[in-house]
C-alpha cells in the first residue's frame, strides 16, 4: 500500500500543523504544503490524498486584501468534490464553511484561551468521535464563526460560539477549536497574536493560558484518534 500523499494549506509563518506533522512523520506519510503568504501554486488536485487546512489571522471575507483566498476556495472545492479527507482547523474550518455556502462572519465574542466544547447528540452515530467525551477541555484562538452548511452534521457547541464543528460527507471535517497544539504552539500563538488577549468574559489571560497547558496532550490524543480514523476510510 502506498503511503498517503498529505497537502497543507499554510496561511502565517507563525502558524504550522502542530501534533498532526508528528503523525505524518511517524506514520511515514509523504508531506507537501502551499505557503499562501508566499507565491504559490496549488498542487494537482489528484496528486494528494488529504487536504489538511490551517488557521490565520485573516478572514474568509476578505478577499480584497488578500486575494489568493479566491484561488484557495476553488482548490478547496475541488478536493471537496473529489471525496478525499479534507480537514480544516479555524480559519480553515470557516473556509471549508465558505466553500459549502455556508455564512462566516465575526462572532458576537472573542474566543481566545481554554474553554470546553460540548458534543451534541449527533456524534454518537458519527465514526470520527464515536468514543469521545461528551464535554472537552479544548484550545481557541478565533474572533469570527460559521453556519453549519446545508446537508453537514452539527457536531459541537461552546458558551461563546454554537458552531464549533461540523461533518460534511464523512470525509470532511471542520474544526474550530485546536486539537493539534503543542506546547510551542501555544507560545508562538501568544507571542505573535498576544496583542488579541483583551481580557473578557471568552479571552484569557497568559497565566490562564499557560495553566491550561495540562490539557495539550489530551487534545492531541483526540487529534491523533480523528487522523487515525480518517486513515482507515478508503
């Protein structure tokens, strides 16, 4: 069997794949990734078996200032209708959103820290969280949220935000929280984005994020649980 052909979408230099590279790695799975803050070229769609899509700073909305969003929606699409693995992680989750027809825009709060996400009912039928708690302790960094798309399957819910995850097709996952953080992840996430830590009732202080380092392997086992069960679906 031949490995998996892994693409990523990488949106900041500050703002890698976290514990998923560590999968890749250990599993032996080929990686390729497109810097979109660097000129570019997407891959041949039939060239790789999983599109993995990372978060960023910016919005989906805003294509005028960067206008390679056009170009990476339609990829996006592409690899959507192709029926391959295809998952998104906060920014990469609204544009998974977008390209659906789903709306995404500011949510009302900032969510910014260790909060917990509620599984809803529906995931009791769904292979991806079959055996996951029903309230997890997870790590957010995002100000704006999505409509679930037609035809996905509603996935969680927080305090601050009602759309945390969807399902689309099996095959397509978005997330709005960050399973995949490590350690140095969270560190560069303060250091380059710590002028969004406005304390209020969803955005946490450093100390608070640095407390809730306990929770990083936790998330990363659920990380790896999700790339583990996507790698046996044909």
């Amino acid at each position: 069997m031949n490995p998996l052909r892994i693409h990523y979408l990488k949106h900041d230099s500050a703002e890698g794949l976290g514990s998923i590279e560590d999968w890749i790695i250990k599993n032996n799975f080929k990686l390729s990734c497109t810097k979109l803050y660097e000129e570019h070229v997407f891959p041949d769609v039939d060239s790789i078996d999983w599109l993995i899509i990372m978060g960023g700073p910016m919005s989906v909305y805003e294509e005028q200032k960067y206008p390679w969003l056009v170009e990476e929606k339609k990829f996006i699409h592409q690899v959507i209708n192709k029926n391959k693995v295809v998952l998104g992680i906060c920014l990469g989750s609204q544009l998974i959103a977008d390209v659906l027809g789903a709306k995404v825009y500011p949510n009302k709060l900032k969510e910014i820290g260790w909060f917990p996400v509620n599984m809803l009912s529906e995931v009791k039928n769904n292979k991806l969280f079959s055996n996951f708690s029903d309230e997890m302790m997870v790590f957010q960094w995002h100000g704006d949220t999505f409509d679930i798309p037609e035809g996905a399957i509603h996935l969680a819910k927080s305090e601050a935000c009602k759309n945390q995850a969807f399902v689309y097709n099996e095959k397509t996952l978005a997330l709005q929280f960050h399973f995949e953080v490590t350690f140095d992840d969270i560190d560069g996430m303060v250091k380059n984005f710590g002028h969004e830590l406005v304390k209020s009732t969803y955005v946490q202080t450093v100390k608070e994020i640095e407390d809730g380092k306990k929770y990083v392997q936790i998330n990363i086992n659920y990380m790896n649980n999700i790339l583990g069960k996507f790698s046996q679906m044909k």
